[in-house]
C-alpha cells in the first residue's frame, strides 16, 4: 500500500517510535484540535490533557513536588514536549509549569522541546522555552507539502540532542503569578486573563464564554474564582476583569 505522508517509521535517523506530549494554552483548543488531526498519525502517542487548576499538586509551595507530579503524571513515558505557540501561551503559568517538568531537574533526562507557531501574528516565546533554544516551526496548512516534514525534522533535530547545556543548569523557580499580562490585539488594549481556582484579589470578574453573561464578585485577596455558574464546571472557563 502507498502512503503519501512521511511517517516517522520511515525517518533512517529514527530508531524508535516517538510519544509526544502537547503544552498549550485551553484558549487555543481548536487550533490543537487541528494540529492533532494534521500530525497525529506521526506520533506512536499524543498527549493533550494538561495541568489544570484541579490538580491536587497545584497549592503546593514546593516547586519539586509540582515538577515531580507534572512528570509522573503527564509526562510518564513521554520523550518529546510539544509548545503549541499561540497568542498568549507566553504567558501562562501552567504552560511555564509543564515546560519546567520537561526540563525536570539535574538528574532527570530532560525531553526534547519544540515549539510550534499556531499562526499567531507574533511568536513570542515563553520565557523558560527560549531559554532551551528549541527549534520553531512556522505553522503550515495541512496541504503545504513541507509542513509534515518540517516538524519531522525538528523532533530529529531534539532527538539527537534534547537539552542544549543552559537547559541543565539548575531550574529558575515556576512562576507563580496568578495573573499575568496577557497582550490583545492592536486596539483593544491590555487585560488580564484568569483562569478557575487562581486569586486575582478584590474585584468584578467577567466570564470570557462567547455570549456568556455570568460574572463574579470576589471580596476577598484570598477568594479563587470559581466555575461559571453559566457555562458549568465542565468548561474551560476563563475570566477577565469588569
């Protein structure tokens, strides 16, 4: 039978099946959707399910035990970590937190990085992933001929050395900023993005759900934003301010 797709099977510099874990920001789900459905067939596994306000490991005020349960529970297994860049994954603290597990620590086998531009107008890496100097990929539809093997070539390139030297130095602490700056397009100025279980402190908070009106008043600097009460706790629902 003839494929007209390069697999990874038939890559000469690849000895093994590759499992591959996906980093990205829930914001972006539809654009990871279409990656899986352009690329998965390339990976003997593709893992999506990330960290996420419910994990139990999340409060903890030990950057070890947050790394350690990243590791043994999403990334067990896995030999490369895909960051799926769009406009505000930068930015975003679990993105930072699972890009840190990929390093791990001094004794941990690191796994090879890459970053993959989802068509954002500006690729701007977060801050950790530039300091691993992986190779990025410009996003391709999925009927440019090159796009498969360009992101073939860069899981070659990780493979063959998945952790340049600075990536070994011992890790910088996670971020822990509960709301970071999140930058909007040109026009609509600057507003900060929360997600479910962080403290953005005393305010009015707006669920960011297409024609969703719910919104939320927190009294408190210790009070976590909770589930839309609209849209369900089922969701990935994010707030702004209001």
């Amino acid at each position: 039978m003839c494929h007209s797709s390069v697999r990874l099977a038939d890559i000469a510099a690849l000895s093994r099946p590759v499992s591959a874990h996906l980093i990205f920001h829930h914001a972006d789900s539809d654009q990871v959707d279409g990656f899986v459905h352009q690329f998965g067939h390339l990976f003997a596994s593709l893992g999506q399910r990330g960290v996420t306000a419910g994990d139990d490991f999340v409060s903890s005020p030990s950057d070890d035990v947050i790394i350690r349960s990243i590791r043994a529970r999403y990334l067990s297994g896995v030999s490369i970590a895909i960051v799926l860049l769009g406009s505000s994954t930068w930015s975003r603290r679990f993105v930072d937190w699972e890009i840190a597990a990929a390093i791990g620590g001094p004794d941990d086998v690191s796994l090879g990085l890459i970053g993959w531009d989802l068509g954002s107008s500006e690729i701007r890496l977060p801050p950790r992933l530039g300091l691993t100097q992986p190779p990025v990929a410009a996003a391709m539809t999925d009927d440019h001929p090159g796009a498969e093997q360009r992101l073939v070539d860069a899981i070659e390139q990780v493979l063959t050395d998945p952790s340049p030297p600075v990536a070994r130095r011992p890790l910088q602490r996670i971020d822990r900023r509960l709301s970071p700056r999140v930058s909007r397009p040109s026009g609509t100025g600057d507003m900060n993005i929360y997600d479910i279980g962080e403290m953005p402190g005393v305010g009015k908070y707006c669920c960011t759900g297409a024609l969703c009106t719910w919104s939320v008043v927190l009294d408190d600097d210790t009070d976590r934003l909770p589930p839309c009460g609209k849209c369900g706790a089922g969701q990935d629902t994010t707030y702004e301010d209001c």
